[in-house]
C-alpha cells in the first residue's frame, strides 16, 4: 500500500483499515484521519503515537481497559478480536497447561485488582513463559510505572499491526 492510497482514504476507509491498530479504540483512528496527509507509514505511526501520548492519564487507563487478558476470558470463549488471537497464539497461549492457565488468570487478577486495568505486553514479542514472568515482576510496580510500560507496550502492538496492514495490501 503506498502512501497516497492512505492519504485518499475518507474517514470510513480509513477507520475500516486502521480501527483496530490500538484494540478496540477506534477512535484514535478516527481522530488520527484529520492529521492527513501522511508522508509515509512512520509518520503516521507518530501521529497514532502523539494522540495516545496527549490524552489525560484517564484516557491512557482506557486504553489499557480496552485490552482482552492474556488467555483470559475472551481468549477461552473465542471472542478475541482476529489481531489479538492471532498475537496471543503467537505467544504460545494456546499451549498453556491447565497450571499455567489458572497461574495467569490469578496474577491477572491481581493485576487488575491493583491497577484497575489489565497488564498489557505485546505479545508477539514475547512468549508465555516471559509473559508470566514479567506479570510477576510487574505486578509490584508503582502504578504510574505500570502506566507507561503498557502504554508502551500498546505502541509496540500498534507498529506490529500497522506493518501488516501495509505488508497486507501491498500484496493486493
Ligand atoms: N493484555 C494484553 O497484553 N493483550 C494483548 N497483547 C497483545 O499483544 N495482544 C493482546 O490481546
């Protein structure tokens, strides 16, 4: 896909192609679409990158809120959206045992109860044994340490699912 499809996309193209880029918030696209024309992919990811960056700590919080748990319930039920199973199987989830399954479900819980939104990690980066791991350690940071590790977790998700969406289309 080159940059000057992007670039003439109206805003419900643009939505359609890029709404879930940060999960479930497609409002950032939505928002980011105004910010056109984009010189290239980067620039478009820096503009994904400042919105993100310029809402309030309750909007940040949000968007972590927006994340499904690391085979949590969504991933059980199959209701994962099609970037989020893909990135969780990625990780091995899929081959937890019943051991670790419950392990992760019960520092999650933690987590969330500490926190008040879910840890987040890009998971395609990672895999389920360092996943718990790092829930482990990360589950006694200061909560506004944990905001910023999964805000930038949240961008490394973004720049994955942007360089599919590109890689995608430029084999259309
Ligand atoms: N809580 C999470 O970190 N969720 C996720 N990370 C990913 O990379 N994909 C997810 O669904």
């Amino acid at each position: 896909m080159d940059i000057q499809y992007v670039n003439s996309m109206n805003y419900e193209k643009f939505s359609y192609v890029f709404g879930n880029v940060i999960e479930k918030c497609p409002l950032v696209a939505a928002a980011v679409w105004s910010k056109r024309p984009f010189k290239d992919i980067l620039d478009l990811e820096n503009n994904i990158e400042e919105f993100i960056d310029s809402l309030p700590q309750s909007g940040k919080e949000g968007i972590l809120r927006c994340h499904p748990d690391l085979a949590g319930k969504d991933f059980l039920s199959g209701s994962l959206t099609v970037e989020s199973q893909g990135e969780q199987r990625s990780a091995g989830l899929t081959t937890l045992t019943p051991g670790q399954v419950s392990q992760l479900q019960q520092l999650n819980t933690s987590y969330r109860d500490r926190f008040h939104f879910p840890f987040v990690v890009c998971a395609r980066k990672s895999d389920k044994d360092t996943i718990i791991q790092q829930l482990s350690l990360r589950v006694h940071n200061p909560p506004e340490q944990e905001l910023l590790i999964g805000m930038e977790e949240v961008k490394k998700i973004c720049h994955l699912r942007l360089l599919d969406i590109f890689d995608q289309v430029s084999r259309l």
